[in-house]
C-alpha cells in the first residue's frame, strides 16, 4: 500500500493525489470529482504516508491502521457511517486499534481516518493483500512424487 503520493490539504475536503511540486505550491487531482487544484505555499499539506497515530507507548503508520481495517473489514467500506455519534466511532476504533490513545486521538480523527479510508477503499488505491500461492505449489509437488512413484 503506497500513499506517498496522496494528500490532505487543510481546509479543503477529501484527499487528493499530487501531481506536482512548484514554487508556489503543489499541483494535486481530487480524488473525488477529479477537478486539479494548486495551493499556495502556506498551505498545510499533510502526506499520508507520514501520518502517525498516537497509541499508548508508541505510534502507528496510518498505513498500519489501513491494513488492520482492511483485514477487519475483509475488504469492505467500514460498517460504522463516518457521521456516527463519537461513542460509537471510538468503540469502532477501539475493535481496530485497541492500544490507541484516546486523549489525543479525538472522534473528529477517526471520522476523517474512516472517510479516507472508504475514500481509498472506492476509489481501489487500497486493498486486501493477496496471499501468496504457496499451498498449491507444495500440493503439485506432492501430486509429482506420488505420480512418479506410480511409474
């Protein structure tokens, strides 16, 4: 999962994947209606790949988080909406990451983590890895010595 080239920019909603860096700012695409957008310089532009999450002890990628949902999920959009009271958005959390640190991770974190995440999720930048095919390579394997014996 590689989210080196997406971005949140402050103030403007949804994620957006750069195209370019200038002078004067960042070239990004909407990842939602596909309109381009520049920013000025003063702009905050957070990376997701370099986001942290606060647990208790240490931190964790946002990448990490992705995949624990994705396996949570088995693949799908979150089954709690986003716009889900903050009780409810923080016990959906807590089944994810259970270590996180609720004093400085707020529900209005986990509705934007949970809308990036469907965000992602549509729009197929993110997906359940596949499992390698190791099993039916041993079983051919298998399936040889025993054929060969037969001989």
């Amino acid at each position: 999962m590689d989210l080196s080239n997406i971005i949140a920019v402050s103030g403007r909603p949804g994620l957006y994947e750069l195209n370019a860096q200038t002078r004067g700012g960042v070239v990004a695409t909407s990842l939602i209606d596909g309109r381009r957008i520049t920013t000025n310089p003063t702009a905050q532009i957070s990376v997701l790949a370099d986001i942290q999450i606060y647990c208790i002890g240490e931190e964790v990628p946002l990448t990490s988080v992705f995949e624990k949902i994705i396996a949570f999920e088995s693949g799908a959009p979150t089954r709690v909406s986003p716009k889900s009271p903050a009780l409810k958005l923080e016990a959906y959390f807590f089944e994810i990451l259970d270590n996180y640190d609720e004093e400085r991770v707020y529900p209005s974190d986990i509705k934007k983590i949970m809308q990036w995440f469907n965000l992602l999720l549509s729009k197929q930048m993110i997906a359940l890895p596949k499992e390698e095919e190791e099993k039916p390579a041993e079983i051919t394997d298998v399936e040889k010595t025993e054929t060969s014996s037969k001989e």
